[in-house]
C-alpha cells in the first residue's frame, strides 16, 4: 500500500505539470501544428502527453530511490534485482523469457492485493496509451498498429528497467500488450456507440 501511495502521489505531480506545461507550450510556440485540430483534440493530447509522464514515473523511477524512501520493497511485493554493477558482479540478471512463469508464481505465492497489482496493474497501466491514440490520431485505427505501438513501448520499457535496477519480464511484455488490446478494444465499443469523443481525430 505505502508503495501505491508513493507513486500516486509523484505521479498526480507529474500528470498535472506536463499537462499544464504542454498545453501552454503547445499554445505559445506550436499554433501551426493546432490548424486542423479542435477543442477536443487538443484536450486528449495534453492528457496523453500528461498520461505518458505518469507512465515514466511509474516505469523509470529506479528502485534504489523507492527503496531509499523507506519502503519495503520485498514487502511490498517489488521487483528489486540491483543495479546494473549488481547484475554483473552476481551473475543474477533478473531477466525472465519464460512466458507466464511470473504470472503462475503470483498467482499461487502472492495475495490477492499484490496479485492484482502486479497482474491486472500491468493490464490497465497500458489501456489509456491505446485507448486516446486512435482518438488523437486517425492513422492508428488498425489493431496491428495498435500491437506493434504497445509491443514497442513495452520492449523500450523493459530495455530501461534492465539497468535501474527493475526486472525484465517477458511477462510484462505480454501483459502490456494485452492492456494495449483492451485499450484499443474499449476505443472501438464506443466508436460503434457513436460517442462523439471518438470521431475527433484528423
């Protein structure tokens, strides 16, 4: 819990500066790139602009720091394998390629609390990724690019935990890319509802 409220916190933080910061900068400095656009279009960018830095936030803060604030991490049920001198040095890279082995092992070892979290946490983290994507920008409509976007960023993800310290998890791959699916799939529910927030992209 004391680890959902630590990035909670940084991570309001982070999604009100960038929007903020994105929308005046965007304003001042960018108007070309606005003709065309409208109200909406403009309010869904600066919050997947926003969402993105919450997504670094969440992805990118090393564990040494985490760890450094007085939360438990093995407690808390977190990945925390090292640096990367620590990785070399013990011969433990905390790299999984065995899909769904982290998966069953949360399932059968972990509580329901740490289970949800760590599984269902991987899922939702991606869905608003490619859920405004097709709002914001018509040309990614198509669920193969909806796949290869979430597959990629999940990769870049996992390339940058591997030395700061979190694990790299083909699971979190498959994960990540079916929260990207979900995403997608709740886009193309409300399109056929004809929601209007939906029919914004140019």
């Amino acid at each position: 819990m004391n680890l959902l409220i630590f990035f909670f916190k940084r991570g309001c933080i982070a999604f009100l500066l960038t929007f903020v910061l994105f929308s005046l900068i965007r304003t001042k400095y960018f108007k070309e790139s606005k003709i065309g656009s409208n109200g909406t279009r403009e309010f869904l960018l600066s919050i997947f602009i926003a969402y993105i830095a919450v997504l670094f936030v969440f992805m990118f803060t090393p564990n040494v720091f985490i760890a450094n604030k007085g939360i438990d991490l093995t407690s808390e049920n977190f990945d925390f394998v090292g640096n990367f001198k620590d990785r070399i040095d013990s011969g433990s890279w905390g790299v999984n390629i065995h899909p769904f082995r982290t998966i069953l092992s949360y399932i059968k070892y972990s509580g329901p609390f740490h289970c949800f979290t760590n599984i269902v946490g991987n899922i939702l983290i991606f869905m608003p990724i490619t859920f405004l994507l097709p709002m914001i920008y018509e040309n990614t409509r198509k669920l193969w690019k909806i796949i290869l976007i979430s597959t990629s960023i999940s990769i870049f993800i996992e390339f940058v935990q591997f030395f700061i310290g979190r694990s790299v998890d083909i699971d979190d791959l498959i994960l990540n890319v079916v929260g990207g699916i979900f995403g997608y799939l709740l886009f193309k529910f409300l399109e056929k509802k004809n929601f209007k927030i939906t029919k914004v992209a140019k």
